[in-house]
C-alpha cells in the first residue's frame, strides 16, 4: 500500500494554536470503588423490576387467569349487561396491557446498555413507564458490568493488560486515514452554525479579556484497566463526570475513529480498551480527569506524551469548523519508489492516471516540458473536457456559418492559434486522456444503473481515486452495503472499486450522470483525486496566495464546465479576474459580489428544499435514479474567489449547511485559515502542492495558471461565430478571411513531388512502400503531418502515435525514418523541416488531395474562378472528381485514434457540400438541371445530412418539370428522416414546389 505522506505543519502548529489546551497541573488517576449504598440501591432496583415484571403476571394469572380467551367469542355478548365482574375484566385486560408495555420498556432499555448502540427510541405510548424502566436498569446496571463491558471485543482478543498499555505512536502515524463515517443531520449542523454565529462576539470579548475560557480548559480520561470483575466502561464515565450515564454518546462522539495510543480506533461505544484516552465534554467534572499537561509531575512521561498527541488529533487542535468527512488514500499496490533528485530516471511506460499517459519526456526538459505548458499536459481529464468542449464549438462554428446563421462566411477553417493559444492546443493534444474520461462516465452512470435495477439508492460519494493501474476507487461517506458486480469492496466497506478490465466492459447506459460534481484536485503518489463537491457536508475552503489560488479555481470551474461526466450543472463564479464564461456559456455564470451571490443562492436553497420535500426524496441523488432524472437534480456549483467578510463568511456558512444533500457545493477562497462552516480546509503552497491536513491529504495540485487560462479563453473566443481574424473582412494581413492555410499550386507546373490520396482510400504516390512493420507507423504520421500543414509539435506527434506514452529515443528514432523516407527535394531541402518554433512542417512539394481540393474550391470562388464563369466551373468539376469517399476510408482498426480530436469528420462534408452547391449553381444558371442533379447527387453521397444540398436538389428537381420524380424525391428525402421527421424549412420547402407530398407519403406508407 502507498505510504500515506504527513505534513509537519499539522503537529507543529496544533500545540501553539488558539484552541490548545490550557496547562494546568494534572491530578492523579484514580479508580472510583463501589459504595454500600450503590449496593443498596442497585438490590432495591432488582426487586422492583422482578415484581413487576415477575410477579405482576403470576399475581394477575393466578388471581384473574389469563387474558387470552379459550375460544373464538359468539356476538352475544355484545347484548348483555354491563355488569361489576364485566368491569373487572376489563380492568384486567387493561393492567395486562400496562405490564406488557413496561416489559418491552425494560426489553429495550436492557438491550441498548448491553449492547451500547445509544438511547433507544421510545416505545409507542410509554410515557412514564420507560423513564421508570430506564432508572431501574440504570441502577441496577451501575453496580454490575454491562455485557457490553463484560464480553471483549473480537479485537481485544489475546491482548494482555500491559500490552495495551504500551504505546505504539509510531506504528499509529504510518497507519493510513480510515474514512470517517459522515454523521451529523442536516438540522445539527445548522444548529451548530447558528450558535456559533450567535456565540462570535461572545469568544472574541473572552480573547481581548485575557479569560482562561478563551483557550479551553479540555479535559481527558485514560480508560483504567479491570478490577476484579469490574470493567470500566462509557456509560460509567458519563454517569461519573457528566452525572448521566445517558450521556456516553457525547464522549463517544468526540472520540470517534481517533487514533488511540495502541494504534487502533474507537469505533464502537461498548468496544473501549484500558489506556485508551478520552476526551471529554466541557462541563466535565471529577477527580480523575486529567487536563492537558505539559509539565506533570504526577503523571509519567509515557501518559503524558500519549495525551498530549492525542489532542493534536481532535478537531480543535486543528482549528477545523467541519465535521469528521475525510478522505484517505485507497489500497492498491505499493507506491513507487522515488527517484534519485540528482539522477532523474525518465521511465520508459510513463504511468496511467497522472496525466503522463500521452506524454513523451525528453533530455534537457526544463520548465515547461520542451515549449509546453506543465498544467496541462499533468491534467489529462481537464484537457479531454476543454479540447472536446473546443472541437464541439468549432463544428458549431462551421455549421452556423454555412447555414447562414451568423453574417459572413468564415469558410471551413478554424482560426490557426499562434503565440501561447498554440502552445496550449498543443498541450490539450498531448496531455488529453479521452480514454480515462469515457471509462469514467460509464462506470459511474453503469453503477447508478445497476443500482436502479436493485431498488437502492446511490449512495453519497465524497471522492473518487483514480490509481495507476487504471482502476476506479469510490470514497463513500458511509457504508452502503455490497456493491453491485462487476463493482467489489474495496479496503474496507466505505470504498467500492471497479477494475479497469471490467470498466472496460461496459456499454452505454440510458442514466442521469450520479456524480456529476466530480473534480480533479490533483494526484498523490500515483492516484488522481476527484472530489465530489456537490455531496460535501459544507463549506471547502482554499487558502493561499491570491495567484495560486486562482490558478486552482480556474482549473475546477474550467473542469466542472467541459468534462464529460456530467449531464447539465450551473457554475457560479464570484471574484474571478478572467471571464471563463466562452469555455461554456450554457454552464457558467458570473456575479458581481457576495450580495447578489446570497440573494441568488437563499432563493435556490429555498426552491431545492421545497422540490425535494413535494417529491419525497432525501437528497438530489435519490432524485437521479427516479422518473425525474435529466431534469430537476443537477448540481449547483459556487466558486467564491474572493475573501468574504467576517459576516458574510457566517451567513455564507448557514447556507451551505444543508447544502449537502441539496446538490449545492461551495469552494470558497480564503487569506486564513479559519472560515466558519468549513468542513474541509485546504491550501495550495507557491510549489504547487494542495494540502489538506485534516484529511491527510498532500497532492500535486492540478492548476491552470493565468497565461494559460486567458489562452484557453483565447482558443473558444476565436472559435466563435462572428469572432476571430477569420471574420474580419480583409483577412488579416496577407491573406482573404477564408483561405485556407495551405494553397497548392493546381498548374501544370505544380505538380507535387509526393501525392497522398487522403479522401477516400489511403494511396501514396512518389515514394516507395517501406519495409517492415514501421510502414504503417510512417504512414500514420505523414497522414497526421499532411491534415496539420501549419507545423505539428514533436510531443503532439509522438502522443498521437503512442496514446500511452513513448521514450525521446524511440520517437527520434521515427522521426529520422519519416525524413530518411520523405527524402529531399532537388535542391536538397529534407522534405520533412522545422520551424522556428521547432514543430515539424513539410516542404510544398508534398501535398494531399485534400490540399487540392481546398485550393480549387478557393480558387474557383475567390480566385481566378470568381471572375471566369468558365474557369469555375472546369474547377468545381475537377474538386468534385477527388472525392471519392470518407476521410482515410480503410485506415487499420485501433491507429488513428487522434482523429477524435480533430474536426476534420466535419470540415470534409462542409467543403464538398460546398463544393457541389457551387457547381450546381454553375449549371443551373444555364438551365442545365440534370448536370445540377448529377453534382448534387455526388456531393450528397459524401455529406448525406447537409440540408442545404437536399433544398437544392428538390428545387433542380422541381425545373425538371417532372412531378412524379419530384415526389418520389419527396418520399426518399422522408423515410431518409426516420422518426425525427422532415426539418421545418425542408417541409416548407415541399409545401411551396409540391403541396401534394404528404399524400404521396401516406400512399407509399
């Protein structure tokens, strides 16, 4: 198992804390003995409780006999008179109903101080009689030990006395974090927040007065070990110091899952070990209570030393205002060992999960990773998410502007980045793990599935851990029972964890996203982090310089908006510098303060709470697996930058107190480290790592620092319609608005060296095949070169062709092949150069048909074309004859996979759509409407779902003069649309050149 790293901060600065104990000189331990008048009252106690639950029922059997009838009873006697043995009857009846009733009261109250599950509920109209039965076993119980106290644990097992006394704090702080049960109610935890708003003034008036009360007197008790038969236990305790034994639980709950001298935990309140220290509640009282020493001359060194790291662990040696949620390190197998800082080792399969998958290390790397930005390329799950998130917006961009929706065609070139924007395409290229991203949607929404299937509910995640090996770890806040298959049981029953062998296995599921407010936070060791923001039990807060935390803001808002485990969420941004609103308009917001962001966020806590009540559910993700899913559960998302005020941070704190189950999560930003209904505190250090101490958390934080965010701000900016050099009506310098970034020389002069046929099947002409098994390695990187003429970074390359990464000498090595078959030109210019930017480019005399193609569509509208009818049309006619079929029609199953993230798939159609639309009009100009028909027709088989292409070819039809090949037009064009049914404009469209086509349709349906 990893070893789980430790920060020195969180025992250096607890004993120095405002809420450390205050010194004071310790009283010896000291077991209290038995009285006679607890004998007394414990013998008085018994004989109550025999008679009346003994001899209430002998008397009664005797005297009146039984209450059961010895028959089934005639309706005659609903008829007969009311007579003083009738009432008598009755009067038995009813004194055995009463003895019934106050032996189910002594049943329970005897079970729960056996078993010490806590107070037991009441029973149903007991009244008086259960607080009578209560005080008699309590009484009764005083004296004897509880079973609980009696029976040791299945733990306590072949332990003796002195070695649980022995103490074991080293072996306690290599044990790793055990997620702590989340326990608090929703009401508690406002309660808690509203006293503690109420009580602000009343702690800061006691500091500036200098009152012992300021910094706590705490107090503790050490378990003492047996006398005679006689077991220490809480409910002695609590009966001893709190002057109720009822009160057990408030100790147990100040204790709960805190590491005790022996190394083990408190996890049951009957399951108590002598030497264990407990810590007790304020008003506490007693000789045998120890308060915090540091000097104790009547307490060894040994006790001393053991309480005194014992109280680094509570809540109020770390200043914490949360509640006990954590978040350990899942079991899996042993961590790396770590490299020598003098001789770094660059490992040859770089590690899955960690954002190294698609990375390619080189010598002589300093900064930023050979020219590219760190961030990103170290976040695989962020640069899935914004480059799928970039090419969904440069498709829409392209569509748009071909429908005509935004004014002025921009072609169907995206803007090419320059400066640091193409530094960080490049980075989202190399560093993006789409993989990782589709396993993980799919096993989230295969688990809420599964469970839907069973009739249970999700159950709340706090984090997810991604390790090394590819396999999925969930944190769950408690334990949900077992897991559905192909689901396991992780180290203990609050982690579930899917293999990535049987994550690999699922399909599809028709499923609201579960846990769609899952974020990268960073990694630790070889596991990556997500936390689950929506399901937190209040506020997290991020301190830090103002720099770094906004580089961590940036990379969740960025995260939350574009990854693809989410169905639909809201993103409130407060405080942010940079508008992040183009990575998506649809998911984020902006505010201006903490005024309008409590305005808006009390009327949505409001509205959640009163859907969730009239729909009958607990919380949002009991809502996601019912009929309601998709629709009114989406997360709500609250990223407040900037530092709130005293009072805002307190108002800020009873809101999110119940925001847990509402599906509202808050990260808030903050100069300290003391924010009121924080439940979990982290800080991000100028070295880029997120601490968190209370949950034992040290990662590499995954950060989108400033240049890069206004970079990727950049890229979706220009990819938008209207927007970019690519709309301005001169072009930008040098070139018209549309061009395309390569142009060929289409003269006979021009004839290339190295002709490839990318559109259709793949052919190469002017080189020879090569040898070996390299030959479809070389070919891969020449097609990826040929679609990027403007230059492909060197890590872009070697990423695409090894999606899990690759060693600097193997990827050279490919690159001198790739040059050694290129060759030179006649000048001895390598075909295969670098630019000064040192991406790789390709010299003009090796071009595609996918260049020609661009270049003739070009120079047939806006060249030479534009003012030559015949010209046009020879040109039209010449791109309509290269196309032959899909992009690399017969490209090898699994090669290619970068073309995911290319927008190539969308740019082809466009162009051809283009291209025949273009010619078509060339012929129709002259009424030749078959020619029209027949370029329409060939277009059409390489962009089938272009509407434009479809209106067109019903109108050159309608000239033809033809109604019954209009209609049978007509019929091909419905059944082509399935259950969609016909576009609006293309019904339209047929009402206006042919009224009769529905008829036509019913006839041939």
């Amino acid at each position: 198992m990893p070893r789980r790293r430790t920060t020195s901060s969180s025992s250096s600065t607890a004993p120095s804390a405002p809420s450390a104990p205050r010194n004071r000189t310790p009283q010896p331990v000291r077991v209290r003995r038995r009285t006679f008048g607890d004998f007394v009252k414990a013998f008085l106690a018994f004989v109550v409780l025999a008679g009346l639950v003994v001899g209430v029922p002998f008397a009664l059997a005797v005297t009146a006999g039984w209450p059961f009838p010895g028959g089934a009873p005639s309706l005659d006697w609903l008829q007969r008179e009311i007579t003083v043995t009738t009432f008598l009857h009755i009067l038995t009846v009813i004194v055995w109903l009463a003895w019934a009733q106050f032996t189910a009261c002594v049943l329970v109250e005897v079970k729960a101080a056996l078993s010490g599950v806590g107070v037991p509920g009441r029973v149903p109209g007991s009244g008086p009689s259960q607080l009578l039965a209560r005080q008699l076993v309590a009484a009764l119980l005083l004296v004897g030990a509880t079973a609980a106290s009696l029976t040791p644990g299945l733990s306590q097992l072949g332990q003796s006395l002195e070695g649980n006394q022995k103490p074991s704090v080293a072996a306690a702080q290599q044990t790793p974090g055990i997620f702590a049960q989340q326990q608090e109610q929703a009401a508690a935890t406002a309660n808690a927040l509203a006293e503690q708003a109420g009580q602000a003034g009343q702690d800061a008036a006691r500091a500036d007065g200098g009152s012992s009360a300021a910094h706590g007197d705490t107090k503790y008790y050490r378990i003492q070990p047996p006398e005679g038969r006689h077991h220490d236990s809480l409910w002695e305790v609590a009966e001893r110091h709190l002057g109720d034994g009822r009160r057990y639980k408030e100790i147990f709950e100040l204790n709960k899952d805190r590491v005790q001298p022996d190394g083990s935990r408190l996890s049951e309140a009957s399951l108590i070990r002598p030497g264990w220290i407990m810590e007790m509640p304020g008003d506490a009282r007693g000789g045998e209570l120890v308060e915090m020493p540091d000097e104790a001359p009547d307490v060894s060194e040994q006790v001393q030393q053991q309480i005194s790291d014992y109280a680094k662990s509570g809540d109020h040696a770390q200043g914490s205002g949360g509640g006990d949620a954590q978040v350990s390190l899942p079991e899996q197998r042993p961590a790396p060992t770590p490299a020598n800082p003098a001789n770094p080792v660059t490992p040859a399969t770089p590690v899955p999960g960690t954002g190294q998958e698609h990375a390619t290390p080189a010598a002589g790397q300093e900064g930023r990773s050979f020219g590219l930005p760190e961030a990103l390329l170290a976040a695989p799950l962020l640069a899935a998410g914004l480059l799928g998130a970039l090419g969904r917006r440069r498709r829409q961009a392209m569509w748009q502007s071909a429908l005509g929706a935004v004014g002025g065609r921009r072609g169907m070139e995206p803007p090419t980045p320059t400066g640091d924007a193409q530094d960080v395409q490049d980075a989202l290229l190399v560093g993006a793990d789409p993989e990782g991203v589709r396993l993980l949607d799919r096993s989230l929404r295969g688990l809420a599935a599964s469970l839907t299937a069973e009739s249970r509910p999700l159950p709340v995640v706090y984090a997810a851990w991604m390790s090394g090996n590819g396999d999925l770890h969930l944190q769950l806040a408690q334990p949900a029972g077992k897991p559905p298959a192909p689901w396991q049981q992780g180290q203990d029953q609050t982690f579930w964890m899917l293999a990535r062998s049987d994550a690999e296995g699922y399909e599809e599921a028709e499923t609201a996203a579960p846990y769609p407010g899952l974020v990268s936070l960073g990694t630790m060791d070889d596991s990556r982090l997500l936390l689950n923001l929506e399901a937190v039990p209040g506020i997290v807060s991020l301190g830090g310089t103002e720099a770094d935390r906004a580089a961590v803001f940036a990379s969740v808002a960025a995260e939350l908006a574009t990854n693809g485990w989410s169905d639909r969420m809201t993103i409130t941004l407060v405080g942010f510098g940079d508008d992040l609103t183009p990575l998506a308009p649809n998911r984020i917001r902006h505010l201006d303060g903490f005024e309008d962001l409590f305005e808006t966020m009390s009327a949505e806590t409001r509205q959640r709470r009163g859907a969730l009540g009239a729909a009958g559910h607990d919380s949002v993700l009991t809502g996601r697996t019912g009929p309601a899913q998709h629709t009114r559960w989406a997360p709500h998302l609250v990223l407040l930058a900037a530092q709130p005020s005293d009072d805002d941070a307190l108002r800020l704190a009873e809101l999110a107190a119940d925001a847990g189950r509402l599906g509202i999560g808050y990260l808030v930003g903050t100069e300290g480290t003391d924010l009121p209904g924080a439940a979990w505190e982290m800080e991000i250090t100028g070295a880029g790592r997120l601490l968190a101490p209370l949950l034992g958390l040290e990662l590499d934080a995954q950060m989108l620092p400033a240049a890069q965010r206004r970079a990727v701000v950049e890229l979706f900016t220009d990819a938008d319609p209207g927007s970019g050099p690519g709309s301005d009506p001169e072009g930008g310098p040098g070139r018209p608005a549309n061009a395309p970034p390569f142009l060929v020389d289409i003269s006979e002069q021009g004839r290339p060296a190295v002709y490839a046929r990318l559109v259709g099947s793949y052919e190469i002409i002017g080189l020879d095949t090569p040898d070996g098994e390299r030959s479809a390695l070389l070919h891969e990187a020449l097609a990826l070169l040929l679609l990027h003429r403007e230059g492909v970074h060197p890590r872009v390359l070697s990423s695409a062709l090894w999606p899990r990464g690759v060693t600097a000498d193997v990827r050279d090595a490919l690159l001198e092949r790739l040059r050694a078959w290129l060759g030179s030109d006649p000048d001895g210019t390598p075909r295969l150069g670098t630019d000064a930017t040192g991406r790789l480019t390709l010299a003009k005399s090796v071009v595609s048909d996918l260049d020609v193609l661009r270049s003739l569509y070009y120079e047939a509208t806006q060249g030479r074309g534009a003012g030559s009818r015949q010209v046009r049309g020879r040109l039209l006619t010449d791109a309509l004859v290269l196309v032959r079929g899909p992009l690399l029609a017969d490209r090898p199953e699994g090669r290619y996979r970068w073309l995911t993230h290319e927008i190539v798939d969308a740019q082809l159609p466009l162009l051809v759509a283009d291209t025949g639309l273009a010619l078509s009009e060339f012929h129709l100009e002259k009424n030749r409407a078959e020619k029209a028909i027949e370029a329409l027709t060939a277009a059409l088989r390489t962009a089938p779902a272009d509407e434009r292409l479809w209106h067109e070819l019903l109108r050159a039809t309608h000239t033809t003069g033809d109604p019954g090949r209009l209609r049978a037009l007509a019929a091909d064009l419905v059944a082509r649309s399935g259950a969609r049914g016909v576009p609006p404009r293309t019904e339209a469209l047929l009402d206006e050149l042919l009224p009769t086509w529905r008829e036509g349709v019913s006839a041939a349906g």
